[in-house]
C-alpha cells in the first residue's frame, strides 16, 4: 500500500486536531483511500513548549522550510496562519510541484491571485476546505453537489465569536464589553479580539466565498466591512420588539451594478433561519438557480472540526493519486475573469436608524423633514418618552433607499443640535427562508 508523506507546518489548534485523526482514522482512511498517510514532519516555532498532543521529538523542527524543500513530503499543510511567511512557505511548496493543504483564510482572500494561478502553473493541488467554514463543507459543496448551478445569493454567519457574543447579548441582556469578556473566557475570543469583532476574519473568508460561488478575481479590499463594536445592548433590546435579531452577516449577491459583497451586522425577521444559528456555530445559506436555498450548519472552527476538513482535502489528493496532476477547475474558476464588486454606496436597502435626542417637541419632525429631503421614507418609530429635557433614544425603521441617501442624510441629523452622539445604522434584510 502506497505511504502519502505529509509535512505539517503549525501545531497549533488546527495541526494537533489534525495529526490527532490522521491517527486515530488511519484504518479507516487507509480502506477508503487505499493509501496510508505518514506525517513525516511537523513544524513549530518551540521545540521546548509543553503540548496536550504528545508526538515522537524526531517529528518536530523549527525550520519550516526544510520541511517545504524536503523531496521526501508529498503534501504540504500549511496551518500557521498569517500572510509573510505562510506566502512565502506555499509558493516554495508550489514551485517545487507539491500538493498544498492550507487553512489560511487571509492568505488566500489578500493573496489568492498570486496562489491560485501558481498551483495552475505547476498543476498542483491547492484544497483548502478549512479556510471558510471550518468544519462545514461549503467549498466541497460549491465545487461538487451544486456544481449544475449559477449560484445568486449567500447570507452567512461565518465568525463564531461574534456569533458567540451577540447571542450573550440577545439572550442574557448583556453589554458587549461583558459578552466579548465572556467569549474570551470560554476560548471563543483571542486577547485581541480584533479580527473577529471588526468583520476582518469574515471579510476574509467571504472573499473565499466571492471567487467560488461567482467565479472570478475579486479585490480583498472591494468588500465593505463592518464590525459589531458598536452594537449596544438597546439596539438588541429595540431590534426584538420590531421582530428582528441583530446578526454579524457576510453577504454577496448578484446585483445590477455588479456583485454586491459585504460584512455587515444585519437585522434579520425572528423567523429566519439563520437568526436561529446561536452560540459559537456557523452557517451558510447559497442560493443556486436549480436548486433554491440551501442551508450548510455546523461548527466553523476549533480544533477537530477543522482539521476534519483538513484531513478531507488530503482524502480528495489522496483518491486520485499525488503523481497525477490535479484537477484544478474550481481553481481556474477563481482566476478567470475580473469580478465587478458593487460600491456599498450604490446598494439599496432598508435601515434600522438609532439616534440619542433630546427629548423636546418638534425633534422627530426635524429628523423625519431632513430624511424626506433626501427621499428616506419611515415605516416604523419607537419614542421613548421620559422628561421634558433629557436624552433619550429615538429608533426608526425605513423603507428601503439608497445608502449614499441615508448617509448622506445622517450626516445632516448628526449636526443637529437636538442629537446627541453618532447615530446607529444597521441595515435589515428582509428576505425569510425558513
């Protein structure tokens, strides 16, 4: 039976999760794939460092790109996260004609021109299952199961800790600083929580997302990205009694301008389905000609999950064998055109406008005559009334309009002398599969 020789680089969450199932399936992959898979080597930064997974000392080196040059290794894993020296260790990996397995979400959305067209040079093998969903199967799914469809939506939930945090907030009335706490002391937050609470781990993977599911190149940077930061506990509390959730979305659709791509928290009606994906879980809602919406749920990070979806792209490599050049169609997919992206300007939406006011007659005349002016319709309006004189919150809800309208529009209200602070804008998705 033929031995694959594996190079891990990261022995991380990801790696160990990982060289945990390669071991613990290896009797069950060997009869699947007909073939053995051998992790050769293992990458760290630390020789030194304690570790829950133990391995054989002679497997670990600190020199990650020995591992790359080794004429030995068949398949590269690349788990280290980051972009310099994770770029650096796969073109190498490449331009020596190895297969290459890699997680790394920022790698491919800021890079991906570069990655993908290099794996067609050399016609190797580029998988990357784990970069968007973790442990869900949604480029598999993109590649194979709906494959016979012109995809024309997605609406994704794909950042587990801002997922996490929202829910603390919408079901035990927490505020965010108290909920992303709590996230960081469950394991579901780093130290520095940025990239996820900023949209930027999202933003990355829904770049993934674009090129496979609209098939082209698309600029990282093209798609509009906001955080949930500024997300307080009364827009939870007010967006309830409209009927809605506040979720952190990743969407892109097909628009008139181009292709609509955005991060974005969102109000979502109670009853969609994916304003009921709680907690840390992950889920992404496709949309395709022929077959309707289908819904991809499940854990989207972690250590197991994700290397689960590791070890599935090494079984693809594996079943049609690592001395043949790859099938690199989805690969081509990604390259061969230039993707329009729409400016977040141009789209129309409806909006959820917060504004802190000082409670006196005639203030929401004054709001609703400078959103007449720039053609914003209301359809709802909460007034908390308090004493004559004191600040409190005014909530409305439009028809849909224009982003540049509403933006244009809240930056006249924001200089009213009756408003005080920046005002809340979230934009409202209407659409319900359920």
């Amino acid at each position: 039976m033929q031995t694959i020789k594996i190079g891990l680089l990261g022995f991380g969450q990801i790696g160990s999760g990982c060289y945990t199932l390669l071991k613990m399936r290896s009797r069950d992959l060997a009869q699947q794939c007909g073939v053995r898979f051998q992790v050769k080597k293992i990458a760290v930064r630390n020789l030194r460092k304690k570790r829950q997974v133990k391995v054989p000392a002679g497997l670990l080196t600190t020199d990650a790109m020995s591992i790359v040059r080794d004429p030995d290794i068949d398949i590269v894993v690349e788990l280290i996260g980051g972009v310099t020296d994770a770029r650096k260790l796969v073109r190498e990996a490449l331009l020596r004609g190895k297969h290459v397995v890699t997680a790394n979400k920022a790698l491919l959305a800021e890079h991906g021109d570069e990655i993908f067209e290099l794996a067609c040079r050399r016609k190797s093998w580029l998988l990357f299952e784990a970069s968007v969903g973790g442990g869900i199967p949604v480029i598999k799914a993109l590649r194979e199961g709906l494959v016979a469809n012109r995809i024309d939506s997605i609406h994704s939930i794909i950042n587990g800790t801002s997922n996490y945090i929202l829910t603390r907030m919408s079901e035990d009335h927490m505020d965010f600083s108290e909920a992303l706490k709590l996230a960081q002391a469950k394991g579901y937050a780093e130290a520095d929580p940025r990239l996820d609470i900023e949209g930027i781990d999202a933003q990355h993977k829904l770049a993934i997302l674009v090129r496979f599911a609209f098939g082209g190149r698309v600029k990282f940077k093209d798609i509009h990205c906001e955080g949930i930061a500024t997300i307080r506990k009364e827009d939870i509390e007010f967006a309830e009694e409209f009927g809605y959730r506040i979720k952190l979305l990743a969407i892109a659709k097909r628009g008139h301008t181009g292709i609509e791509a955005r991060v974005q928290p969102t109000l979502l009606p109670k009853e969609h389905i994916l304003a009921n994906v709680n907690g840390a879980f992950n889920a992404v809602l496709l949309r395709g000609d022929a077959v309707g919406d289908v819904l991809l749920y499940g854990r989207g990070a972690g250590s197991l999950p994700t290397a689960s979806a590791v070890v599935s792209d090494l079984v693809d490599i594996a079943k049609r064998g690592t001395d043949r050049f790859a099938d690199l169609t989805l690969v081509m997919r990604a390259i061969r055109s230039e993707l329009r992206v729409a400016s977040i300007s141009t789209i129309l939406s409806r909006y959820y406008l917060r504004f802190h006011i000082t409670d006196q007659p005639g203030v929401l005349s004054k709001i609703s005559h400078v959103l007449g002016k720039y053609g914003i319709s209301i359809s709802d309006c909460v007034q908390k009334i308090r004493s004559q004189g004191s600040v409190v919150p005014l909530i409305l809800l439009t028809h849909e309009a224009p982003e540049r309208s509403v933006r244009e529009a809240i930056g006249v209200i924001d200089r009213l002398r009756v408003v005080r602070g920046p005002s809340q804008v979230i934009r409202i998705e209407s659409g319900s599969p359920q």
